[in-house]
C-alpha cells in the first residue's frame, strides 16, 4: 500500500480555503483507523437519511459540536424523564456470563 504524502506548512496552509462568506476558514480533514463498526453505522445512517458519507459526517460533526455540556445533561435529564417508572433489569449477571465464556 502506498504511503500517504505529508503535506508542508505551506501546503497544509494552501489546503485550507475561504469559502461559504467572508471570514469563514473551511478545512479538509483525514481520518484514519476507523472502527468499521463506527464506519457501518455511519454508512446505514447516510443511507437512511439519503446523504451521501460525507453529509452525514459533514451533519455529524455540525451536530457534535453544537452540543455542549449543558445540553448534553438536559438531554440526559429528559431521558431520565422519559424512562421515569420502568423497570429497567438489571443485567449485571448477564454481562458477567456473557465474559466468562
């Protein structure tokens, strides 16, 4: 398999383009050693949303770095909420068995 080129400063500057309004730096990023669990379910998800992986990534992270942690404890809050009065087994046991083959 190839090496990949490594990009110099200048290229690496060059790389990244104005686009999409004054003052906006748009940037190229490469991912390596996906998980190809991560990766199938990212594929699935694109496929059900009808975006290609790119859009569902390009959502993904859009969606990601919106969300602080403020938001990620209402969120979790709201799901406290939801399950509020289910009984939830416990599966302690289950795990423990499922390890020990």
């Amino acid at each position: 398999m190839p090496r990949p080129i490594r990009k110099t400063k200048a290229a690496s500057k060059r790389s990244a383009s104005r686009s999409r309004g004054e003052g906006v730096w748009v940037t190229s990023m490469l991912l390596r050693d996906i998980d190809p669990e991560v990766a199938r379910v990212l594929r699935t998800r694109a496929e059900r949303s009808g975006r290609s992986l790119q859009q569902e990534l390009h959502a993904a992270l859009r969606r990601d770095a919106r969300r602080n942690f403020d938001e990620a404890a209402a969120l979790s809050a709201a799901w406290r909420e939801r399950l509020r009065g289910r009984e939830i087994p416990d599966v302690t046991d289950l795990i423990r068995e499922d390890r020990s083959r």
